[in-house]
C-alpha cells in the first residue's frame, strides 16, 4: 500500500514538473509584463500557453478545452487558441491495454469475452475505448482509464488553478474561484467510472420511451472503478449529417435538445459536455432518426429551486417583470445586485433566451459560425462587467452555460430551422420545484446515486 502511494506521489510530482516547465515560461512572461508595465501581447502568449499545452496529453487537455466553451473564464484570445486543442491522446498498445484489463478484471479476463479488439475503437482525454463481444454475442463498448490518471488530474487541476490565478490578475472583472471549483469538482467524478454507470442507468429512467434517443445499457459485471462496459450503439457522426435535406437536420436537431433539456426541466440533471463526440446519429428503415448518447462522465445534477431561477428567468424576459428577473438571479445566487448589473447579466440571459421568446419558426442564430456563437455577448458583458464588476458567477453556472453554448453551436453546424419556444415550452409544462424535487430523488434512488451529494 506504501508502495502505491508513494508510487502515485511520484507521478503526480513529475506531472507537476512536466507542466510546471512547460507553463512556467508563459506564466513567467504574463506575470513580468504586469509587474513592470510591459506590453503584453496576448495572442503571442495565447499562442504560447496552447503550445505547453498541447505537448501534454490526458486531463489537463480535457480542462483547456472545457475553459475554451465557457464564455469569458479566460480571455478570448486563450479560447480560439485552446480550442484547437485536440483531446485525442496516443493509445495505449495491446502490451499494456492486456496489463490495464488483467489489472481491473483479474488473470484470465479475455475468457470473460467472446472477443475483444486489439485496436482501440476511440481515444480520448481520460481513457480509451475498446470494441467487444460478450459470450452470449452482445456487441460491447470497453472504455478502459489510462494508468496513474488521478495522479494526473490533481497534477492538472493544480496548473488549472495557476492560469485561473493569472487570469484574476490580469483581468479581474469575473472573479473565477467558483468557476474552477466545479471543473475540479466535475473533472474528478469523470475518473469514477462507477459513478458513470450509475449516470448510464440514470438517463435510462429520464429517457425512457423516448424513441428519438438511444441510452446503452452498463454491465456491471464486466465493469469497475476504472473500466466501464456499455453496449456498443451504432451511428455515424452528427457532422455527417450537415448536407442532408432541412426535414432530416430538423429531426436530430429535435432530438439533441429533447435530450438536453428534458432531464434539465423534468430532473434537474443536464449533461454538461455536448461535446461533437459525445453522441452519434442512428438509423431506422435506413433513415437517419435520433441519436445515440454515448458519454456519461460530465453530468450536473441541480438542486430543484436552481432549475426554478432558469424557468422564472424565462418568464420574467417573456412578460418583462423585472422583479421575476431579479428574484431568479437571487436564487442562482447572485448577490448585491445594483440596477446596472442585473442590465448588464441581461445581455446574456437575452442571447440564451432570445430564441425561446418568440413563437415562430427560426434559426438559433443569424449569421455567426458555429465557434463563435456567444463570443460577441460574452465580450459585451465583460466590457461592461469591468467598469462595474468584480461578479462571482455561481459555480452551477459554468455547465448550464457550456451545455447552452455547445447545443447551440450542434443547432448552428445543421442548420436547424425550429420553433425553440414551443420545444422549450413543453420541456417546462406543468413545472413546479416540488416535481422535479420528487422525480429527481425518484431517479437518483432508482440508479444507485446518492442526492445529498448535490
């Protein structure tokens, strides 16, 4: 056990190390510049900041990219660069896959399938994804943690903690310690896949019935800590999907906001990382008909009256009661709000909104691609936010906006054509806090999850 420890102690040091000396040259350079007056080129140092980066696989990937989609956490330069980041990490070769899988299942694992593939299927921050069959012929999705992984992400969350500090000083009109709370907080569930199996078994429940999206099925048996065992969905990529007629882009466009905001307004629980590969496109009668939700690492379970501050926000645009505005901002948590900050936190809640407000057909937004939906609203909001800030943005905020945002951005790529009140509107029929208390603590008890932990 001693050995072990001092194992992990020694991989999170060199961690530390590796991206200690791969950051210090930029943290170097940003904190000089302020100290002394320097001019700071921010593009330059965007540029070189995604350079560090980038030489690093794993978590810390994982945490640049997810900054890179909330609006405002860190300037917009550091953003455009951060997401050009790509998460895929090297494999793991067959040598070690077989010690990892002998590691979770014991000697004699590969007896325990009918077949197991050699080659990853997918590769990604935390782990990779292998394709097996099970004995009785099951298709089988085997998503296997890389080694040392924890050590990596306290490493990672420590440097995440760096860049956030450096941001503060730099520009202090959003104060970020909330914001990197949550990405701690969330970041770290993403390791226990026993927990995503219980996210697995949860979504089942919400989305029972539903024939637009398809939720695979955990074998427990054939799962731990660090291997999850789904069924293999089959579908191809949602970008696929971009040159078919409007009536089909409409159809899958349906379906990603049914599965997003559905368990949002029904159980308070959203899935925070809507991420292009986190779903794929099925097929019935040889047409494309819904999508299959394939990661359930980056979910947010919401205290009920929290979905309430969402629901009378929404009202209180709609009938311009100002006072509904503001009791919903209170209930996020957001305190001591003059006149001109709940005008300046309008911006945004606007541009979420806008699209919900109006009854008619539209796109979800007017000429703006897809990376860069919500960028101009953000950049307003922090001009104005320096002038009167510093704000603490509630940490539940950060994957209720992510969410937001990269919905929005899969409407943009298909060129979806809806009506987004009436869509929004059935997702909050009948709502009351006290429903979606009883349904989630329904749900929660009925996969396993403890709801106190919320």
């Amino acid at each position: 056990m001693k050995d072990r420890e001092a194992n992990r102690l020694s991989a999170r040091a060199a961690r530390y190390a590796r991206v200690g000396a791969n950051m210090g040259g930029v943290a170097a350079r940003i904190a000089g510049s302020r100290l002394f007056g320097i001019g700071l080129d921010r593009s330059q140092n965007a540029a070189d900041l995604a350079a560090a980066l980038g030489g690093l696989k794993g978590p810390i990937m994982k945490v640049a990219q997810l900054m890179a989609t909330i609006p405002d956490a860190i300037p917009p330069e550091y953003a455009a660069e951060l997401q050009k980041l790509q998460s895929e990490a090297p494999p793991m070769g067959w040598a070690f896959v077989k010690r990892r899988m002998t590691a979770e299942l014991g000697v004699g694992w590969q007896k325990r399938f009918a077949s197991f593939e050699h080659q990853p299927a997918a590769a990604a921050s935390l782990g990779q994804v292998h394709r097996a069959r099970s004995l009785d012929g099951a298709e089988l999705a085997c998503k296997l943690q890389y080694p040392d992984m924890q050590s990596a992400v306290e490493a990672d969350l420590q440097q995440l903690q760096w860049i956030f500090a450096i941001h503060r000083h730099m520009d202090p009109a959003i104060d970020t310690t909330e914001i990197a709370k949550e990405i701690g907080a969330r970041v770290r569930e993403e390791l226990d896949y026993h927990r995503e199996a219980k996210h697995v078994a949860l979504y089942r429940q919400m989305l029972a019935g539903s024939e637009q999206i398809h939720v695979p099925v955990a074998w427990p048996e054939l799962s731990t800590k660090r291997l999850l065992t789904l069924d293999w969905l089959e579908g191809a990529p949602i970008l696929n999907f971009r040159k078919t007629g409007l009536e089909t882009r409409n159809r899958l466009a349906r379906a990603m906001f049914t599965a997003w905001w559905f368990p949002f307004s029904r159980f308070g629980v959203i899935h925070g990382d809507p991420h292009l590969g986190n779903y794929t496109v099925f097929e019935r009668d040889g047409e494309p008909s819904g999508i299959n939700l394939l990661d359930y690492g980056c979910i947010r379970i919401f205290p009920p009256k929290f979905v309430g501050g969402v629901v009378d926000l929404y009202h209180g645009l709609l009938r311009d009661d100002r006072e509904l505005v503001v009791h919903a901002y209170e209930t996020w948590g957001f305190r001591h709000l003059s006149r001109e900050m709940i005008d300046i936190l309008n911006i945004w809640a606007r541009f979420i909104y806008g699209p919900l407000l109006t009854d008619r057909v539209r796109a979800i937004a007017e000429g703006v691609s897809p990376t860069e939906y919500g960028r101009r609203q953000a950049f307003e909001v922090h001009r104005a936010l320096k002038e009167r800030g510093p704000v603490t943005v509630p940490r539940e905020f950060v994957f209720m906006d992510r969410a937001a945002i990269g919905l929005g951005g899969v409407f943009l790529h298909l060129r979806a054509e809806l009506n987004f009140y009436q869509l929004f509107n059935e997702a909050i029929q009948d709502f009351s806090v006290a429903t979606v208390g009883k349904r989630q603590g329904e749900a929660l008890a009925g996969a396993g999850l403890d709801s106190s932990h919320h």
